[in-house]
C-alpha cells in the first residue's frame, strides 16, 4: 500500500471537490478530514522514535529523503494510544501559515474512503464538553443517520506545538535527522 491519494495544491478544484473527506477510524469512532488538506496516504513503517518530544509525537519517518513527525492522533485528542494493527496507515497532511507550510503524519487505526458530504448535512461543532477539545472539530457531518467527526487539522497543531516540531536548533530534530538515513531506509536496511 504505497501511495493512495494525491491532492495537487496547484490545480483547479470544482466547488463539489470542496466537500470531500477522506473518512477514517481511530477505536470505533468515525472521523474525517477535507481532502484538501490530504497529501497522500501511506501504509505504517517503524518509526524513530524521538525524546523529549510531546506525547502525542510518537516519532518521525523518512518520506523521500525529508523528516516528517506523525502524531498519534488518538493520543492528541485526548485518548489512548490504539497500537499498531493491521489497517494501521499515516496520513501525510501540510500545516501552518500560507508561508511556512511543514508536512506532518497523522497516525490513525484504518482509513476508510472518500465522502460527498453536502454542506447542508454538516453540523457546527457540538457545544457540549466531551473527550475531544471542540476547537479541533471543523463540524459533525451527517451520513446515512450516523454521524463523522469532521476534524480541523489546523487547530489540532497548534503554532506552539508546529514551533517544537520545527524548531532546527533543537538537538531533538539534529537527533531525529541523524536517526532517519535515507539511505539505509530505501535499502530496507536497519541501524
């Protein structure tokens, strides 16, 4: 499972394409995410795991030659870790200003499809508390009576959390960077 979906920035999207979402699943919870905001999708591999980083970093992973830091995406929205199974997969996104874009992996159970989701079966973000922070929720989208989680990517990085990841004096990233050898990665080859 190499490479699922591609989402060419640069290219013409029609209004239908706005109301996209990759569906996928972490525990028994239905989420989704704007394609727009979706540069591919790859099957899991080891990560490198690097230290003092926050909880919900659980490491990085050479993506053709660039360092990329996943984040379990369980563990940012307030749960447990899931563990590694077998539809296990990372969903390579791009955070941040216009200007300063940086990709990161979002670590989720299984990626399930791509949904139409007409904005008119999209709800706001439920007032109520529950275990997700309501600033990460874009809207609750409405499928067949059921509901998805619409996620807002942006608001789950905050830029206090982008600047640990992409802080280049740290000697966490100089670690990460020296940990993750391209070459040893396209050989299949382990340290």
């Amino acid at each position: 499972m190499e490479k699922h979906n591609t989402i060419d920035e640069n290219s013409n999207m029609s209004m239908d394409e706005l109301h996209k979402f990759l569906s996928f699943k972490i525990s028994d919870d239905n989420f989704g995410l704007s394609i727009l905001k979706v540069k591919e999708i790859i099957e899991y591999q080891d990560l490198t795991e690097v230290p003092m980083m926050p909880n919900f970093v659980c490491g990085a992973i050479n993506l053709r030659g660039h360092v990329v830091p996943v984040i379990d995406l369980s563990v940012r929205l307030g749960r447990e870790s899931q563990g590694i199974g077998r539809r296990t997969c990372v969903i390579i996104t791009e955070v941040g200003s216009q200007n300063d874009r940086m990709e990161v992996g979002l670590l989720v159970d299984a990626v399930n499809e791509v949904m139409d989701i007409h904005p008119r079966d999209i709800d706001p973000a439920p007032s109520f508390r529950g275990s997700i922070r309501t600033e990460f929720i874009h809207g609750m989208g409405k499928i067949d009576e059921k509901f998805i989680i619409l996620l807002d990517i942006e608001n789950i990085l905050s830029l206090q959390d982008l600047e640990i990841l992409d802080n280049e004096d740290t000697p966490d990233k100089a670690s990460a960077q020296k940990a993750i050898d391209p070459a040893s990665v396209e050989s299949g080859m382990d340290d």
